[in-house]
C-alpha cells in the first residue's frame, strides 16, 4: 500500500500536496534549493541523479554538491539507465 503525506489546512481537512497551488520559482542549480522544494525521497534522489544522466556529470560531483554517497549515486544512475523511474522506488 502506497502512503501519500498530507499537509492540514485551517479546517481540520487533510489536504495531499497536489492539491495545492504550485508556486512559480527561479530556475536553480542550487541543490540546498532543490532539495527543500521535493516533496518525496523519490524526487530527491532523482534530482541527486539527473546531472548524471543528463549531462555527463560524475558521480563524484553530484555526491559533492548533494552530500549523497558517491558509490550510491553511481549505482542509482546505472539502475535509472537500465529501469527508468521504477529503479527510484523501493522493490518492497
């Protein structure tokens, strides 16, 4: 079973998060920016391995500016190559 957070609202609803309006934002390579901005793990760990995909970025870079596991990226980006975005959820 699939849990989705929910976010209250000032009348005791529970509201999901796409529910709500999206805020327009700068475009930013910042990832202290990104990262406050995804909403689930999944998101965030893609967001660790699109420079990788997309541009060539190594792993080691991308650990650098995320924090993440060098190895751990590398892995996650060869999973995504091979899988696409299943590769980002849990098998569980």
């Amino acid at each position: 079973m699939i849990l989705f957070p929910t976010l209250s609202c000032e009348l005791g609803r529970e509201r999901l998060p796409q529910d709500l309006e999206r805020s327009r934002r700068e475009r930013t390579d910042e990832w202290e920016s990104v990262r406050q901005w995804t909403l689930w793990p999944e998101q965030e760990l893609y967001e660790q391995i699109r420079p990788i995909i997309l541009y060539g970025q190594t792993p080691g870079e991308s650990a650098k500016e995320t924090g993440a596991a060098q190895r751990t990226l590398s892995r996650k980006a060869d999973e995504f190559e091979k899988y696409g975005m299943q590769s980002l959820f849990d098998s569980d």
